[in-house]
C-alpha cells in the first residue's frame, strides 16, 4: 500500500469493507477512527505500534474481523521492521502477559508468512 497519513480515511476498501459489516457501524468508525488518525502529534507508525499493542492486550489479533493484520500493514508500511514489533511482543509480555504475547507471535508469524507468498 506504501506509506499513508490516515489508513482509515485513505482507504476506500478499507471503508467499504467496515460498511459490509453493518453500514452505521462503518459509518461511524470511518469517521471516529478517521479523526482518530489524524490527529497531529503522533506519527502514523507510532499510531499502528500503539494500535498492535491494544490488538494484544485484548485479543483481537485472532479470529474473523480482527484488526491487528490491518495495523500490521499500517506500520509496515509506515517504516516498521519485523524485529521492532517482535520487540514490542517481548515488551508486552510484562504488560499483557505471555501467553497474549506468545499468541501474537503466532500471528505475525502467519502474517509474516502469507505477507511474503
């Protein structure tokens, strides 16, 4: 996709696929999120790391929906190296608790592998 300011309200798929889940709801994320990622004082890649971060502690780097492929592709394509986020799953493990953070090496793991067939 190559390197973006706002992931949301740059990405037309993006936002037709958030609207097929149920169209408010896609409304509304579009432009929350949207706002969300345009503010000025964080940088995008710093934005998806955080982002990443949230998918682990909750979980939502597993299932159907999930973002946390989406905020893989924002801060790879912002500048981030496989290493930085395997550091930040390291880092998390203090945080989260190893078993999310082991899970999430499992993801990007697969991630990292269909990302390179």
């Amino acid at each position: 996709m190559g390197k973006i300011s706002n992931p949301i309200l740059d990405n037309p798929a993006l936002q037709e696929n958030l609207k097929t889940v149920n169209q408010q709801l896609g409304e509304f994320s579009i432009k929350v999120a949207g706002e969300a990622w345009n503010l000025p004082l964080i940088d995008t890649k710093t934005k998806a790391l955080i982002a990443i971060a949230v998918d682990i502690a909750n979980q939502d780097h597993v299932g159907d929906n999930n973002p946390f492929g989406l905020h893989l592709d924002i801060a790879f394509d912002n500048g981030s190296a496989a290493e930085e986020i395997e550091e930040l799953l390291l880092f998390l493990c203090v945080y989260t608790g190893f078993n999310k953070a082991a899970v999430g090496f499992g993801a990007l793991n697969e991630y990292l592998s269909q990302r390179r067939a």
